[in-house]
C-alpha cells in the first residue's frame, strides 16, 4: 500500500503522525498538512471534537466513524476515557445504534452472510478483510440485549464486542472478524422500512435454519481452523442448542450464557465475601429463565459443586422464576436447560395462600433469597414491595437488576438502596452513576460481560486451547471476584474501576490458560513461558514504524 490506499487503511493509517521519512517513502506528501504531529497532539485534537457531539447516539457515530478510519488512535483515546467512552460504543448506547443501525451506517465492517447466498459462503468468506483469524464474534439478530429481533441492525454487538477484544484483552484489531447471519427478521417495522439493509424476508427457521448454521461452522472451520468462535444474542430456541451441538466441534461459546454466567457468578462470590457468607448457604432467585438466567444458574451450581455440593443439593439453592411464575414440576414448554431447576410440587405445598401460578413476591417471601438476580428484560420488575420483603430476610441482601440496555434494567440503584436501608450489595447490567445516601456513597458496579470475555479470548489465543469448558470459565469467575474493590471497602463496587480492566483480563487470560493446561486442552508450559508470550501478543495502541516491503 502506499498513498491515498494507505491513509485509507485503518489500521496502518497514522493521519498526520506520518514522519517525513514514511511520507517520502509511501507518496504522502501533498496528501497531508505539512505539519508532523504527534499521538498527544491527535488525540487532543479528536477528543475536542468528540465534545462537541451533543447526544449519545452521536458520540457513538463519531467514534464508530474514527475506528473505522484510524484503530490506534480510537483505541488510545477509548483507553484515555474508558470510564467515559466504553458505554457508547458497548451497552447501554449500542442498543440505540442496532435500532438504528440502517439510518447511521456509514462504512462496512465485518462480514454479512446472507441466506440468500448461502451457496456461496466459503468464498464470501474469503472477501474477509484480514486473512489471519484469531476472534469471530457472530450473531443472528433475533435477540439483540433486551430489544429483541433486530435484523441485520444486530452487527453492532459483534463490532462492538470485538472492540472490546482489543480494548480490554489486548488482541490485535487485525486478528478480529465480526459477523452477521442475515437470515431475514420478523420485525415487522424493519421489514416496512425503506432503508433496511437486511434481507427483505421473513426469518428463516427449521432445518433450513440448521443447515444455513451448520454450512457457515464448515466455512469457518475449514478457512480458519483456530480461530475462537464467539456466539452472540441468539434467540432462546437456538443459543443453548447451538452451543450443545458445536462446543466439541470447535473452539466456541456463547457469551450470553457463560460470559454472562461468569461475571455474575463474580458478583455473587464478592457479595459473599462482604457478606461474610459461603456461596453454598446462598439462596438465590432468578427473574428471567432465559439464556441469560439459566446460565447463571449453571455457573453457580457448577461453582457451589467445585466448593462441595452435589448437583442436586445445588440446584435445590436456585429458585427460577420466569413469566409465568416459579418454575414448578408439571409445567408446559419448559426447554430441558429450564426444567431442571423445576422445583417439586411438594417442595412449594406448605406455602399458603397460592392460586395456579407462584408469583415473584411469592418467591421472595417464601424462600427469602440472600441473592436476587434480574435477567427478564422487564423494567421496574423488583418492585419496591419485594426488595423490601427480601431485605426484612437478610443483612446485606445481594441485588443485580441485569438486564439491559438501561431502558429493560430491572430497578434503579438508587431505589435499591433506598429501600434495604443502605445495606444492599448492588450490581447492574447497565452503568449507572453512584448513589449518596445518609451521608456516604454506594459505588455500583456494572455486571458487564467485559470484564470475562477479552481475557477468556487471549487466555485461549495465547495457550493454543482447542476448546472451550466451563471450567475456564469457573477461573476466569473467581479470579474476577478477587479483584472486587467491595472486598476491601464495604461500600466500594463489586467490579473493579474500568480503568483498571485491561490489568485484570490479563490475570484472568492466565488463569484461563492454566485451567486449559491443567484440563489437557492446550500444550503444558511454565507460567514464565506464558507471561512470555502475553507479552508478546498484547496489542497497545501506539504508531508502529513502517517500511515499504520490496
């Protein structure tokens, strides 16, 4: 590359930190200002600029139209003013942009694998940007957040999320690949729309679904055999079957499941530990039987069994409750991830004054939760009645209202705290603004799925792991909950300060890799060796030297 093909490269385009010598070199004289400036002196200049956009959405469009124009420098000014940025272009303001994603977009990212073209997915394939692989995030749009079927508009979670990747766990923007599966939609409103971008059509189901799916793990698996495979916001039908059916397969998992469990499951462990109770005395309710709160369940069970608990005794601590209430033996359309956490008929008997369906206060005055986590997607669910009950049971009650975009988010914070008197132990599926309260200030910790899942893939990446089990995800849980603020200041957040994530999915990256090495699923080296290669392979965003290749 050389000239105007070179400043259009984002991630060898250096804008007007050229030096003379590579102006001379690459024909860019006469294409830039004659000034030679510097990173500091750029990112001053974007970050003014950035100022001056005066919505969220807008902010959103300006950064996403900066990484699409110079990768070191989005990413050095993202990780200036992480604390203030990462919510534009991750939850809660990529929800907004997936809405409007046909009205804003403005330059291609990624692939899009069209059904329409299900014929020829191995050499669309190969039109990828970059040819080596290391990261695929990949969604089907049916279950973008808490907002539902969203088309081809879902590609703003896989370029968001592998943003994160780099941001966060170091991987190089090269080395990532966002994907779209545009099977159609049933969104009515995308369909009528002028300016969707999609396919036109209904969406596809059945075995014509299936065999779209598996055609595009076969292209993937033979161009890029090593590759981690990432699957994102798949409706509730296909996530859990897909996982099932490919995780042996390949080197793959499902972020909303077990990324979502992991970090959960990190909140749960710091709360304890300010709490000063074991996870296996925790009872715990789950709002929302989905995805989501089921796999929540799993990572804790599958936590409370490493701490000593059989699988029974475990599940027999987690109370689900979905729409239609408590989930209960004898219950219709309850998928098999779902049933096994159906509580006995005679398990529920003795408690009075209950018609056909056991209701949320219900389970919060019988079983009187020390955890109560929110995956339902339904705004203002714990109600104040509730939070009160539940904090009448237990000293510092454990609340997460998880879902998100903030507009799904189960309760505000400051109610939260409002309610149980101060005393709760508080985590949010969206960033929220902490809370003062009788004279002291609650910091509330965002559950967000970045504090696993950038260190999850360079754990992966740099050990050479060919799977993915829950296991690793089990270290990369407890090694996130020992870097909890909370467990040194009661009132501090669950989760560590933003500005310090790229330090801890450093530690989580190893100790997923020894958990790989320890399972047999990556070759057995000393740690030295694999703080060797971290080293190596961490990306930072600073301007490389380049030379013409001859």
């Amino acid at each position: 590359m050389s000239g105007s093909s070179l400043l259009g490269c984002p991630v060898f385009n250096k804008g007007s930190a050229f030096t003379e010598e590579e102006r001379a070199e690459f024909g860019l004289h006469g294409l830039l200002p004659p000034h030679v400036g510097t990173l500091d002196e750029q990112l001053a200049r974007r970050y003014g600029d950035f100022q001056q956009r005066t919505s969220s959405i807008l902010q959103h469009i300006y950064l996403r139209d900066l990484q699409d124009r110079n990768e070191v420098l989005f990413y050095k000014l993202m990780k200036g003013h992480i604390a203030e940025m990462m919510p534009l272009i991750y939850t809660p303001v990529v929800g907004e942009a997936c809405q409007h994603f046909s009205k804003i977009y403005r330059s291609p990212r990624g692939l899009f694998l069209s059904y329409q073209y299900r014929d020829e997915m191995e050499s669309i394939l190969e039109n990828r940007p970059y040819k080596d692989v290391d990261v695929i995030v990949v969604t089907d749009g049916e279950r973008i957040l808490g907002l539902g079927d969203l088309g081809v508009g879902g590609m703003g979670i896989p370029v968001g999320k592998l943003a994160l990747y780099t941001l966060c766990g170091g991987i190089h923007p090269a080395r990532t690949l966002p994907i779209l599966l545009d099977v159609g939609t049933d969104n009515p409103d995308s369909l009528a729309d002028p300016l969707y971008l999609g396919w036109r059509h209904e969406r596809v189901r059945g075995q014509a679904y299936d065999d779209f799916i598996e055609a595009f793990v076969q292209a993937v698996t033979k161009a890029l055999p090593n590759t981690l495979l990432q699957w994102e916001d798949f409706a509730l039908p296909n996530a859990h079957r897909l996982l099932d059916r490919y995780r042996d397969r390949l080197c793959t998992f499902n972020d909303d499941i077990q990324g979502t469990a992991a970090v959960a499951l990190s909140a749960v462990l710091a709360a304890g530990e300010v709490a000063q109770t074991k996870l296996v005395d925790q009872r715990i309710v789950v709002l929302g039987a989905g995805t989501a709160g089921t796999g929540i369940s799993d990572q804790i069970v599958a936590a409370m069994v490493d701490d000593g608990l059989s699988e029974a005794e475990a599940i027999a601590r987690i109370w689900l409750v979905d729409r239609h209430g408590l989930l209960v033996e004898g219950m219709t359309g309850l998928q098999p991830f779902q049933a096994k956490y159906a509580k006995p008929r005679a398990m529920v008997a003795s408690w009075p004054d209950l018609g056909d369906e056991i209701s949320f206060l219900d389970t919060i005055e019988n079983v009187k939760p020390t955890v109560l986590i929110g995956t339902s997607g339904q705004p203002g669910a714990f109600r104040e009645e509730a939070i009160r009950r539940m904090a009448s049971h237990v000293q510092r009650p454990a609340i997460f209202p998880l879902s998100n975009p903030t507009s799904r988010c189960e309760a505000i914070p400051a109610d939260l705290v409002v309610w149980t008197e101060g005393r709760a132990l508080i985590a949010t599926g969206s960033p929220f603004a902490d809370v003062p309260h009788n004279g002291r200030v609650f910091r509330i910790g965002q559950c967000n799925n970045s504090y696993i899942f950038p260190g999850m893939g360079q754990g992966i990446m740099t050990s050479g792991a060919s799977r993915v089990s829950d296991t690793m995800f089990l270290a990369a849980a407890r090694t996130l909950s020992q870097n909890a603020p909370a467990r040194r200041s009661p009132d501090a957040s669950l989760f560590p300060a933003l500005e310090e994530i790229d330090k801890v999915s450093r530690q989580i990256a190893k100790a997923v890799a020894l958990q790989a090495q320890a399972e047999g699923l990556a070759e057995t080296t000393s740690e030295e060796e694999l703080d060797r290669r971290f080293d190596a392979r961490w990306w930072q965003p600073e301007y490389p030297k380049i030379r013409r290749k001859h």
